[in-house]
C-alpha cells in the first residue's frame, strides 16, 4: 500500500509540475496563419471565400473523409450563413464554423467551434490588393484558457495545422486561377422590355434576413398562383425602392401568365414596356453591387434618365445550381 501511495503522490506531483508549466511558460493565445498570393482580382477571391458553400472545393480536410456529414443553416452567403460537420476521422471531427461579419473584398470573420476546442476560436480570411493578384491570409486564434495542456499544444499547433493551411489554401488558388476574373462576367447593355404582370409581396428586409423574406414571399405567391389559376411565367424577381447595401423596402415578386388580383398580403402589379438598361451578372447574390455599379456607369456614360425603381431576376435557382460562380442575375433600371 506504501508503494501504491508513493506512485500516487508522484503522479500527482508530476500533474502539479506540468500544470505548472504550462501555465507559466505557455500563453492562452494560439496563432496559426498561412498566406498565398492568388493571380486575380480581390472581387474574385472574396466571392469564393465569402459563401461557405464553397468551402469543401478547396478545404484541406474535405478528401480526409468524403462520407463526412455537412449541413447548412442562416443566409445563403455572408454573415450568419453556417457551415457544420460530423466525421469519425479523428482528424477532421465535428465542429462548425459561422460567418460573423464580412467587409466586402476585404475580410471574412468567422467563430470556430470544434469539439474538445479551445474557447472562442476564430478563424480569419484577411484580403490585400497586390496589383492585378490578391494576397490572401488565413489565420486561427484560439484561446485556451487556464487549460494547461491546450497551453501546451497550442505550442505545436503551428505545426500541426499550418501545413492544412498551406493545402487549402494552393487548393483555393488553382480553383480561384481557373476562375473567369467577376468583372469579365458583367455584360451591360440597353434592352426593350415587355409589359409583363406578377403577383407580389410587399416588405422590408435586411443583408441578415433578405434570403428568408424572398424565400418565404416567393412560397406564398407559389401557393396564391393555384387559388388563382395563373400559370408562372418566368424567373422571380425583386423591385427595390431603397438605395442600399444593407436595408430595403422591396417587392419579391413572380410573373404570371395574366392579371392577378390582390389578396391580403398578396398584390398584382405590373411593369409597363419600355427600355432599361440591363446588366447581366455571374456570381454570388452579395456581389452584385458591382453590376449595379456597372449599370450606373453606363448610364452616366450615355446620358441616360432612369425613371423608376430598379429590379433583379434571378435566372439561375440556387437550389439546383451550387457553384455561386454560375448564378446568373439580371439587373434592370427603366430608361428614358
């Protein structure tokens, strides 16, 4: 029993000394960051970076385990969308990652949550212009606390995980490369629109809640076409009547095959023929502020009156097309 004491006293010491060291010689915070430099515009990286539907393209993890579980939830792209995943391959696990704040062309900001991880870890996509190239960083902090021994692996976590880093991110930029540069896939022109009647849901929506108002308004309108034997009769669309990048009043409409009427929350309308300048745009939803800018350089450039709100359709259904980079939107501002 001496004996089994003894041990027992020297395991507890040794516990004690490792504790002690990890708390005194290692810090809590651990940093991993890895860069590359990736041959196009920062518009063309941000849209691949900034939709975590993207991600299984070009992560490190993604071959380690192709039966792996991933799930989606929040906004199609942007801050609130989250990406989670279940693997019973040790080295890739179940976590989740969480878009918490983007600026556009510039950062992506994300919470990092993995089982047996330390506290409030993050991981950070950081963009820099280098001429016609991007440079793009990727980084993890994690705070391991008042745990000694995840002190003490954050040592080696350099080495362990900026290797995974260095993968993904040679991945990211044979994929990015291969890509067409954003501006390339922005056509603007004048067109002739036809007299064209939809049913509508008016409302107001943010950059967070925009794909939940659109999806549930374009539900309701589905349902309304039946109760009023009108047959769908094109893409789905949206009017703004709100210069924004963050806030609108809008409509979320849906042509149809001839006059609606209006029932509740569900109006007709219809938008009369006439000329518009029309930009068609390639990508993902948050970048389409540059065909709008696109649209408006054109119209200063041929002195052209807008007259009206301008409107988005929206030709390719997300649902059935997954690579953002083939979304196609069409925007529209009536001219005189």
């Amino acid at each position: 029993m001496k004996i089994v004491k003894k041990i027992l006293i020297v395991i507890a010491v040794l516990l004690l000394l490792i504790s002690a060291i990890g708390l005194i010689f290692f810090p809590a915070q651990i940093h991993v960051e890895r860069s590359v430099v990736i041959n196009k515009d920062v518009s063309t990286v941000y849209e691949q970076i900034s939709n975590l539907k993207n991600f299984q393209s070009w992560s490190p993890w993604y071959d380690m385990d192709t039966t792996a579980s991933y799930t989606y939830s929040g906004p199609e792209s942007g801050a609130g969308q989250a990406l989670h995943w279940d693997s019973k391959e040790k080295n890739v696990g179940k976590g989740s990652l969480t878009i918490a704040e983007v600026v556009e062309d510039s950062m992506v900001n994300m919470d990092l949550a993995m089982a047996g991880g330390g506290e409030g870890a993050k991981a950070i996509y950081t963009l820099t212009p280098e001429g016609d190239a991007t440079k793009m960083t990727w980084s993890m902090d994690m705070n391991a606390g008042m745990n000694p021994l995840m002190r003490i692996m954050g040592k080696f976590m350099d080495g362990m995980v900026g290797p995974d880093f260095e993968k993904g991110l040679n991945k990211l930029k044979a994929r990015v490369e291969s890509m067409p540069s954003l501006s390339s896939s922005i056509t603007v022109e004048e067109v002739e629109v036809d007299d064209t009647e939809y049913l509508f849901v008016h409302g107001k929506a943010n950059i967070n809640n925009i794909s939940q108002f659109l999806g549930a308004s374009y539900g309701k309108i589905g349902a309304a076409l039946g109760k009023q034997k009108l047959q769908m009769a094109g893409a789905p669309f949206a009017i703004y009547y709100s210069n924004s990048q963050t806030e609108w009043e809008m409509d979320a409409a849906i042509p149809v095959s001839g006059p609606g009427k209006d029932d509740g929350e569900i109006k007709a309308g219809k938008l009369k023929a006439g000329k518009a300048v029309m930009a068609r745009f390639f990508g993902s939803y948050e970048q389409t502020g540059m065909a709008h800018q696109a649209a408006d350089e054109f119209i200063k450039k041929n002195n052209k009156q807008v007259i009206g709100a301008p409107w988005e359709v929206y030709v390719t259904d997300p649902m059935v097309e997954k690579d953002t980079a083939k979304w196609e939107t069409d925007i529209f501002y009536p001219v005189q």
